[in-house]
C-alpha cells in the first residue's frame, strides 16, 4: 500500500509538475500586477484628483474681523434667549417667533434699513429676505436656515437651555447655539458686515428662514418655496442649507478637520408594525401572544440590515478625496476601494455613524403593547423608522421589511414616506459645489472637503424644484463627544467657532460674485422681485 501511494505521487509529480509550476507562476504574476495596481494608484491619487475636480476658486484671505467676535457672541446668545420651540406640526409659540423678528430687525439695523435688503414675513412666522444685487439678469441663490428649536428637558441641562449664557468667554450655551440659529445669525452677520464696509453685492440673494423646520417645513419653507414661484422665480443657481459640521475624529488616518459637504439627503419611512389577537387572561396564555409575534418580527428586522450601498453613493468618493491627506497605509486603502471595498464596508458598518453613511439604517423607535400585568393584551405595535439611501427607494424598502418579517400575522401600514435627494453634482463641472468647498477650505483653513450623504432631515426638500445644486453644510466645529448635544443637553457653540460660521457665510457671498469674474455664467433671469 505505502509502495502504491509512493508510485502514484511520483506519478502525479510527474505529470502535473509543468501545471503546477504554470500555476505558481500565474498567481506571481497576478500578484505583481494588483501589487503593481495598487502602488500606481496610490501614487498618482492626487493627480488623479486634480484631473478629476478640475481648476478650484482661489481661496482668498479676506475674512470677518475678529475683534468683535465677542460682540458678535453676545448677539447670538440673546437671540438663544428667546424659547422658539417647536413642539408639533401646528404648534409654535407665535408670540416667542415674533419676538426674535423683532430682534432681529434690531441687532441688525443696517441690513433692515438697506435699500437693496427687503424684508418679508411668512405665514405670519417665517422670514424672507431678498438681498439685490448690483448686476442684473444673473441667476439668484439662497442660503437657507431655521428659526425653530427643539424642546428640552431643563432638569438635563446644568445651564438654564434659554438663558443665552456665555462661559468665559468661550462657549455660548443655549438651544439652537447650533441648531440652527447660529446659521441665522451668521449670514445676518456677514451680511451686515459687507453692508456696514459700503459694499454691495453683485449677485441677488434670498435668505430664507422657516420657523418650522424640526418638524415639517410645511408651513414655513414650503411657504417661502410657493412665494417664490408665484413671482416667476423658476430656478435657482443653488441652495445650501444646515448639514454636517467639520470633524476632526470621524475618518481614521488624518488628523487633519474633515469637512463633509452634503450632496444628497436620505430619503425616510416612517412604518407601523401591528398584530392583532384575541385577549385572555396571564393564567393560561396562547402559545404565541401579538407582543411576541411583533418582538420577533422587529427582533428580525434588526438582525437583517438592509444590504449596503457602498459605492452606489457619494461615499466612495468620499474617501477617494481623503487619500491624498492619509497616513500610507490608509492611502492604499482609500485609493484602491476598487480592490478594498469589502474591507471598507466591513469596517464602516462597525460604527453607526459610518454605517449611517453606506446604507438604511433600520431604528425601532416606539413598541405599545399590554394593558395589565395579568393580562394577556388583544394587540400590539411598534414603529419602524427607516432613513434611505440615495441608491435606493421607498419601496425596495418596503419589500425588503415584508421579506425580512415574513409573517402575515404582522400587519404594516406606512405612516410618512419621502424619497431620498438626488445626488447634487460635485465635480470639475461643478462651479456652486467648488466655491462652497473653497469657502470652507478658507475659514476651516487645514479641513479636507469631502462630498457625503447627509443622514438628517433638512428644509431643502422644498428647493429641489429650483435647482440641482442642493449642499448642505454646518461652518462649525464639533467633536464626536459634543455631537449628543444636538437635540441633547447642554447645547453650546464656541466663541471661536461662531466665529468661524459668520467668516463662512461672508466668504461664500463674496466668492458667489467672485465666480462671475472668473467666467462663470448662469442661466438669464428676469423676474420681478
């Protein structure tokens, strides 16, 4: 038996030995050509970037004055002072927005006496203002914000959430610091500022800010949006609103501030999961009860995320755009996701914020079941809360819970739907999504921008008639350990970073008439405003 087993491997060896030798020879080959692969891409990633983004706008040194960012601070804080909250769809607390109106008009005189500034009120709470411009005939803009802030919980917050403090100097807590009135405060700032030097700016502008935007849009910037149409504003060259803010802590590899600009926005579903049954007492219970029907069903949903879309988004750009400011080891990842998209994926879907970026997310945010403790309850329900990405539908999404849950006890109705934004264009051709990117690159001076999904909700939903060139971006710094203060306790924005907001706003203005004398063209615009 060992003489045979001897025999025949000599014999394979001998006749196999040419193809086994032709096999080693091809995987080195293979090998040298993705390692060969993989280093000229990482190589040339930054000339490929250039190619890819094209000629930028020059980044200018011209910013707001830094002497009066106290000044400027305590501004933002009074307007913190004032309890704005939106608390439902049809309940706002009038007398609060008519207050900051007036607080406005009175922080901000120049701009509300300027004969080029025109002011209007919006179902009776919302803001609009028209901003004309020194050129006619260019197709206008709008930069977008919000009056309205959450509730709070006071007993969370170890500083009264409306008090409008200011901590030595440094940090001014209160809701809304960054959600969102420093967006209205800063372009009311930047604006003032280029009014108070004598200046004017080339292009006309509208500012919009709806009082409703944490919950719905519909009565404020929906409003703004119909207004606007009605005096024949058909398009806009584009429209940014609140967003991401810079982060230092996001993406591994860099050190350096990322700046995320939006370039879409998930799209929603809002699904109530039921069952139904019949109702007994604890004391012989069915073998199957609605609460543990529906647990399983939601328990499914959970174990089985929707698929990712990595790829299939801006996300794969993302990190295209990261690659040039990575450590080495990362530089080959990033420039290669040809090759590492598996690892990446793998890697972004361990934190959810990452995960968030890639794919719906998947949330169980409300489960109403039993009466009594001894009793066996006739019904049960949950909502699902879904956040869709850009590559996908509201209906994928709703075939794919059927699939998962596979249950026809478990009844599903739809409660909200919206699709998500297209993709707002964000290459060499590109000229709105370049100046804003060059805006934040001179405020946020070391910040890489980068192009991303925005996983929130914002009033740009009510703009995307106007224009494709839809961004979303929040000109502040926040860390990952501050980010539980959105819609959280103890909201707070820096001194320095207020700042750094108003700085933004005032660039993007300038750089928005800048473009035009670097060649760039809109479509005519006539309308009467």
């Amino acid at each position: 038996m060992f003489l045979w087993t001897r025999r025949s491997l000599r014999y394979y060896i001998r006749h196999f030995r040419g193809l086994f030798v032709l096999s080693c020879c091809a995987i080195a080959v293979l090998t040298f050509v993705i390692v060969s692969i993989l280093f000229a891409r990482t190589i040339l990633i930054q000339h490929r970037l250039d190619v890819k983004l094209g000629a930028r706008v020059e980044e200018r040194r011209d910013l707001v004055d830094e002497a009066r960012s106290l000044e400027r601070a305590e501004r933002l804080a009074g307007a913190l002072k004032i309890p704005t909250v939106s608390y439902k769809t049809d309940h706002q607390e009038t007398q609060a927005f008519t207050k900051i109106h007036e607080y406005l008009q009175k922080s901000f005189p120049i701009l509300h006496s300027h004969p080029a500034v025109k002011r209007e009120i919006i179902n009776d709470l919302s803001l609009l203002y028209t901003v004309h411009g020194t050129k006619s005939g260019i197709l206008p803009y709008l930069l977008a914000s919000h009056l309205d802030v959450v509730p709070v919980n006071e007993k969370d917050w170890s500083v009264p959430p409306f008090g409008g403090i200011i901590v030595n100097n440094s940090y001014i807590y209160g809701r809304g610091a960054i959600d969102d009135k420093c967006g209205v405060l800063g372009i009311m700032e930047a604006l003032e500022y280029i009014l108070e030097k004598g200046d004017r700016p080339h292009r006309t502008f509208f500012i919009a800010f709806g009082h409703d935007e944490e919950v719905s849009g519909k009565r404020g910037a929906q409003e703004i949006a119909k207004l606007l149409v009605s005096r024949g504003v058909k398009y806009l060259d584009f429209v940014l609103d609140e967003g991401f803010p810079v982060s230092d802590e996001l993406i591994p590899g860099t050190n350096r501030p990322i700046a995320m600009l939006g370039v879409s926005e998930k799209g929603i579903a809002t699904i109530e999961l039921s069952v139904s049954g019949a109702p007994g007492h604890s004391s012989f219970p069915p073998a199957e009860s609605p609460i543990g029907i529906l647990s399983a069903a939601v328990s499914r949903l959970e174990k089985s995320p929707l698929p990712s879309m990595f790829g299939h988004g801006p996300e794969k750009q993302m990190f295209e755009y990261l690659a040039p400011h990575v450590s080495s080891a990362y530089k080959t990842v990033y420039s290669n996701l040809w090759f590492f998209s598996p690892m990446m994926e793998y890697k972004m879907a361990s934190q959810p914020i990452t995960n968030a970026f890639m794919r719906t997310t998947t949330a169980i945010t409300m489960f109403q079941g039993g009466i009594k403790e001894n009793v066996v309850p006739p019904s049960a329900s949950a909502l699902v809360n879904f956040r869709i990405h850009p590559a996908q539908t509201v209906k994928e999404v709703l075939a794919y819970t059927k699939q998962v849950i596979d249950d026809p006890r478990v009844q599903m109705k739809v409660k909200r739907s919206r699709e998500a934004h297209p993709i707002s264009p964000h290459d060499a051709h590109s000229v709105p999504y370049q100046m804003i990117s060059t805006s934040i690159r001179e405020v946020f001076r070391n910040s890489i921008v980068v192009p991303a999904v925005f996983i929130a909700n914002t009033d740009t939903r009510w703009y995307l008639n106007f224009t494709s060139n839809l961004y979303r971006f929040l000109p502040t710094m926040v860390r990952l350990s501050d980010v539980s203060r959105y819609h959280g306790h103890n909201e707070r924005i820096s001194v320095e970073n207020y700042h750094q907001s108003v700085s933004f706003y005032y660039r993007v203005i300038k750089n928005a008439d800048l473009i035009l004398s670097q060649g760039y063209t809109t479509r005519p615009f006539s309308a009467e405003l």
